[in-house]
C-alpha cells in the first residue's frame, strides 16, 4: 500500500492547524500593530511541518525599537491560548536579533511553539531564511517532499534533527530515507547553523 496519501494527509492536517493557530493568535497583525514586516519561514511556510508543533516568522522593523518588539509581544500575549513567553536579547551577537518564543495550547490541548525572530536590518541573517525557503520550494517535487515528511515523521522522541538538515540531504545529496539521513548526518557534523549553499 502506497503510504503517500496517509504522510500527506497528516501533513496537511497540520499545516491547516498551523495556520488556525496564527489566525487564532493574530500574530501577524500584533506585529503589524508596531509596523513591523512579518515573514513567514521555515517548515509551515514551505509545507513541510509534520509531528513538531512549530510556527516560525521572521520580524523586521525600521528603525529597530525594542519598545516596539515588547509592544508587540504585549499584544500577542492578551490572548488567553498563550501560556508562556521567552526572551533572549541577542543584538550584541552576530545573530543581531531579539528572540521570541511563546507557546500556545490549542483546543485540542496541543502545545505550540511560536518563534518570532525580530532582526536588525544589518544583520547577515536579515532576508537569508525567506531566501532559503524560497529556493527549498522551488526545489521540491512530489517525491522529494514526501521523503521529507517521512524522514521528519522517523524521529524518535527525544531526537533533534534541523529541518534544514533534511531539506539539503534530501534535496542536494539524495538521502531518502532516515537511516540513510543518519549515515549523512554522521558523515556531515554541523553544530551551528547549517547552511543550505554549503
């Protein structure tokens, strides 16, 4: 039996929840209340979310006020579904950027992770994720993105492996399933960041 539709309907399943939970936060328009530009990135924006509750964005203001990014926050934060929120300063990095991360619990008692990145203009990381994702979709075809989903929906409990990890195995060396995702990443160590043009 061909087990396509099944990975591909869980996944769509939760890309549909995804997108309920940033309507049902607003999200969007509480960063947008402050007049930031608010991207989606990562694996809801590309279609590739399964079995990790995430929700990523990447958040720019100009100029940068983190009076604006605490606003913002403030916002989200009325609604009664989030029910924490962490803060990591991290501008005077190379990262250049304050980090937000708030979990909501659905109503079917689910946690979400919402991380919201908000990046100083002159930052090297300003617009590269949205690049990335960009080239991933334009990559993928119906093949590629089901072995994703599969290597994704492989990972024991307790196991971390980045997204990015698999989309470049998978698209740029031809892994395809998850043990051959472990070989690869054994073969390939990146504790950092990993870049996809690499």
């Amino acid at each position: 039996m061909d087990s396509q539709p099944d990975i591909m309907a869980i996944a769509n399943s939760y890309q549909q929840q995804a997108y309920k939970v940033i309507e049902d936060t607003a999200v969007i328009d509480a960063w947008k209340s402050v007049g930031a530009q608010i991207n989606l990135v990562g694996s809801v924006k590309m279609g590739l979310l399964i079995k990790k509750r995430d929700i990523d964005f990447h958040i720019y203001t100009n100029p940068f006020s983190l009076k604006d990014s605490f606003a913002a926050i403030a916002r989200l934060a009325e609604n009664k579904r989030i029910k924490d929120i962490c803060y990591t300063n991290l501008l005077e990095t190379d990262e250049k950027c304050i980090e937000w991360h708030a979990w909501y619990i659905d109503d079917q008692s689910n946690q979400w992770q919402i991380d919201m990145i908000h990046i100083l203009t002159q930052s090297q990381y300003a617009g590269k994720f949205e690049a990335v994702a960009d080239q991933i979709m334009s990559m993928l075809t119906d093949e590629t993105r089901k072995t994703i989903l599969e290597i994704k929906n492989s990972i024991p409990e307790g196991e971390r492996i980045k997204g990015i990890e698999i989309y470049k195995a998978v698209l740029k060396y031809g892994i395809r399933d998850y043990n051959g995702m472990i070989k690869w990443r054994e073969a390939n160590p990146n504790p950092g960041i990993v870049d996809f043009d690499i």
